[in-house]
C-alpha cells in the first residue's frame, strides 16, 4: 500500500479542499460552462436512432466492478435514456460485471420512470455478457450488428476491445460517442467514432448533461485546480532553467567577495 | 489481525456471518427510503475516512515476515480484513450475472426463433465447462485434467486469441479513414504517423542512415524523429491529458465520499 509523501500531502488537500469550496459557492451562484461538441451530439444520436427506429446500444466500460469510471459512465448513460424514453427510442445496455448488472437495471429503470414512460423498461435489454474481455466484445460486437444499432455510446474504462466494439458500430453505420479517461484508447476511439470525449470531458459530462449546480461547482473548482497546477509547472520549469546560471552567478559573486 | 478458524468454529462463524448478512438486508428493507440514503452515505463516509487517513497519515517501519521493507501507521494492519468486504459484497452479485444470462437466452431458446441456436450453445457450453471444473477439483485425475485443460486452453483462450488477432485487421480500416487527408489536423496526423512508423522499421531507418548521427543535423535521421515525437509532444499531450483526468477523478471521488454527489442515481437538486 503507498502512502502519501509530503508533496502529496501539500498539494491533495489543497486541491480537495478547493474542489468542495467550489462546490458549496455554486450552490448559491449559477455557473457558465462551455460547450463540449460531444455531449452535444448525443442528442443528435438519440434523433437519428428515432428516426430510423432502430436501438441504441449504450456501454459503461469494463471497470472490475463498481468504480467511479462506471459510475460516471452510467450517469450519461441514465441521462442518454432518459432523453431517448420521450420518443420511444430503445436503448440496449450490455455490462460487463455482474455487480454492474445489478445497479444499472435500477438506474435504467428509474430513468425510464423519471422520463414518464416506465413501461418502455424492458429488463432483458440490460444484459450480462461477460467478464472475460474479449468474450465481452465479441457478444458486444454481436448484438450491434443483428440488432443493427442506430447509435452507440461507450462510455467507461476500456481496454484493446475499444477498437473491436468501435469498429463493429462505424461497420453499421451508427452514429458513435466516445468517451474514456483511458489515454491509451482515446486514438482508437478518435478514429472509429464519430464524437469522442477526451480526457477530464468526461468527468465534466454529468455536469455538463445535468446542470446540477453542485457538479457545475465540482467542475470549477477543477478548473481552478488544473489553473494552479499549471501555475505550478511553469513556475519549476523556469526554476529549474534559471538556477543553473543563477547559481554560477551566484558563486562567482561569491568568489569575487 | 483476524487469524483462520478450523473445525466446528469455522461453521459457526459462517453461520453467524449468513445471519447476520440477512439481518443486515432484513433492516436495511424495513428503513424508510430516506433514512437509507443516511446509512449508505455514513457507510461511505466511514469507508473512505478510513482509507483517506491510512494515506495521509505519517508512516513508520512495519517490517513484515513476507515484506521487510514494509511502511505504515496504526490503521494499515486493517488493510487487509476492511478491503476483505469489497469481494464479500461482490459475491452477492456472482449468481446475478449467470441469471441475467439463463433467463435472456432461456426465453429465446423457449421461441425457438432465429437465435434459439445460439442460446443452445450457450447453454452446453455453460453445463459443460461447469461440469468439467468441478469434476477437475472433485477427482484431479488425468481424464479430468486433460479435459478441463481441453475446455479452457483449447477452446476458451483461443477463442480469446482469435478476438485479440482480429484487432489488427481493425486498426488497417480504422487507420486508413484517420489518415485520409481532408484537413490540415488530418494532414498532421498523417505526416506523423508516417514518421513514427518509419523510425520503427529497418527499411525507414535505412533511408535516413546517411544523416550524421550526432550534432545538429541528427534530427534529419527518422528514428530520432520518431523519438522527439513520442517523447516531447505526444508525452506532453498525455500528461496534460493525465492530469485532467486525475483532478476529475479526485473530484468525483470527493463527491461520492462527502455525499455531495447529485443526478441519476443520486439525488437530484432540482
């Protein structure tokens, strides 16, 4: 287990304490945020799976259980539902965990509810697949193509199986929307989908979907923190550019005294 | 801290541990919708103090017989038995899945439509691997191995293999449409690309091999591109890419722990 040493100490809690500041002043302020071009295309995506009377197929990633990247992946998930219910679209959530199953069947089925049309809930399109990875997208690669998917959402933490699930959807001509804080899988993403959310995007997609002023606050006093990081690794790279000739100049002062 | 049981205590204490497992849900039903919300958040908040201090606060040599190196505070010797109920909750949820499965290719095995065939498969293989596995652990005789070793090595991870294989054939059709030039961004990444697979190649560092090799002009040889690309943009791209993601993570993380986390399966603000 690793501990936190003093820098980490000095610059965590600083940087906790700022987010949930943030947090407790958007409550009583409303906030800006900007536009983020892939979370607007998912209403785009529900339209055209509509139109066409086709499914969706939304994914939450391959977490090992709960975490907060499945978390956050079936936050967009239930709002991606909750929009299509108003026009009868179907959406089809293939999980990867059996843990997962159990929360995103409440969570879709609350959504459905919430969208006034509970009795668009259909219990056997929430369905386990695997936790074996390829398994996963092999079946998940499956169901797009007999189903025909109009629209496909992955959300979540992915690994090599990106390219297999993405591909399979450019290849049925859905209309995709990406997002994964994987570094390693945003290229592949960037090449097979037609939106992709890239890197902390997708942390700020409920906030950005939700409006919810304590996840706008959340988000702010990210900013603020990436700003002060920022901040900080300018500040050591001009450090550490001029303290060499700082210090030979200094030295040679020394020497002269 | 808590040391291995044998004998009738084992029993008892499993016994102890289903009862008070159905105690626990049995309550948790009977709590108004409400005041649940109160338990879970206290849980979580109690969850994650603790591991939030075991980090924080400072350390000091805890040599242990298998790690000798060992640091920690007087929390750590609880490492092991509080991340112990992570996979005992998960093993509620194991029969989930495998019902979720039945019940879906069940009912269509029942239609006999189209996919009937394919839901039969899954229900032989399911049976079979089953059977194979705990006739292996019941009788580990050569039969019984070399059938499981049948079943899992030859058939599941080389099925797994062939998926693995299939992405190579992936990545040519998803190359050949990020490549296509249709703008000055898709340009770059082209020119890019073509350079970094040189530089990884024989043939490209072959046609650069006449570029000195140190001094100024060195850049003009491919594989030293290629490097420059992957360690100074590319790397500096990642990083701040890293660092988002990382503030984000911290922020949800905080959210769900201080139960200030809202939408969805949260509550709303309105």
């Amino acid at each position: 287990m690793e501990h936190a040493n003093t820098a980490v100490r000095e610059i965590l809690i600083p940087i906790s304490i700022i987010i949930v500041a943030a947090i407790l002043i958007a409550r009583r302020r409303s906030l800006f945020i900007r536009r983020i071009q892939g979370l607007t295309a998912i209403d785009e995506a529900i339209g055209r799976a509509t139109e066409m009377g086709r499914p969706m197929v939304c994914l939450t990633g391959l977490s090992s259980g709960i975490d907060i990247n499945a978390l956050q992946a079936l936050s967009i998930i239930t709002y991606i539902i909750r929009s299509s219910a108003r026009f009868g679209a179907r959406a089809i959530c293939p999980v990867s965990d059996p843990q997962m199953l159990a929360v995103t069947e409440e969570a879709v089925r609350d959504a459905y509810t919430e969208a006034g049309r509970p009795e668009l809930y259909n219990r056997e399109d929430i369905r386990f697949l695997s936790n074996r990875q390829f398994a996963f997208a092999a079946a998940v690669a499956g169901v797009i193509w007999r189903e025909r998917a109009a629209a496909c959402f992955l959300f979540g933490y992915y690994y090599a199986e990106s390219l297999i699930i993405a591909e399979t959807g450019q290849q049925v001509g859905a209309i995709q929307v990406a997002g994964t804080p994987t570094t390693t899988q945003i290229p592949f993403f960037i090449a097979a989908c037609d939106y992709v959310i890239i890197g902390d995007e997708f942390y700020a997609a409920s906030a950005y979907l939700s409006r919810e002023p304590t996840l706008l606050g959340s988000l702010v006093g990210q900013d603020i923190c990436k700003g002060i990081l920022l901040l900080l690794v300018l500040i050591g790279i001009t450090l550490s550019t001029v303290a060499p000739v700082l210090g030979s100049l200094f030295r040679q002062f020394l020497m002269k005294s | 801290m808590f040391r291995p049981v044998n004998g009738y205590l084992w029993y008892i204490y499993i016994l102890g541990a289903l009862i008070a497992s159905v105690l626990a849900f049995a309550l948790m039903q009977l709590v108004p919708p409400r005041a649940r919300r109160y338990v879970i958040l206290a849980l979580t908040f109690i969850g994650g103090l603790y591991y939030a201090l075991e980090f924080f606060l400072p350390v000091h040599p805890m040599p242990a017989p298998d790690d000798p190196t060992r640091v920690g505070n007087f929390l750590t010797q609880f490492l092991l038995p509080i991340g112990n109920i992570t996979p005992v909750i998960g093993g509620f949820a194991v029969g989930l899945g495998v019902v979720n499965l039945s019940q879906v290719h069940g009912k269509r095995l029942l239609r006999n439509g189209l996919s009937a065939f394919e839901s039969l498969a899954f229900f032989l293989s399911m049976i079979a691997m089953c059977a194979v596995n705990i006739l292996q652990q019941a009788h580990p005789n050569a039969i019984n191995k070399n059938l499981n070793a049948l079943l899992y090595n030859g058939g599941l991870q080389q099925l797994d293999a062939t998926m693995f294989s299939i992405i190579a054939f992936y990545i040519v059709s998803a190359a050949y449409r990020a490549f296509r030039i249709r703008s000055l961004e898709a340009t770059l990444l082209l020119v890019t690309a073509v350079l970094v697979m040189l530089g990884q190649i024989g043939v490209g560092q072959w046609i650069t091999h006449l570029a000195p090799r140190t001094g100024f002009f060195s850049f003009l040889r491919v594989e030293v591109l290629r490097d420059w690309i992957l360690k100074v943009p590319n790397a500096a791209a990642v990083r701040a890419i890293a660092f988002g993601l990382g503030i984000g993570a911290l922020a949800i993380a905080l959210r769900i722990w201080l139960g200030l986390e809202r939408g969805s399966y949260f509550d709303s603000q309105g």
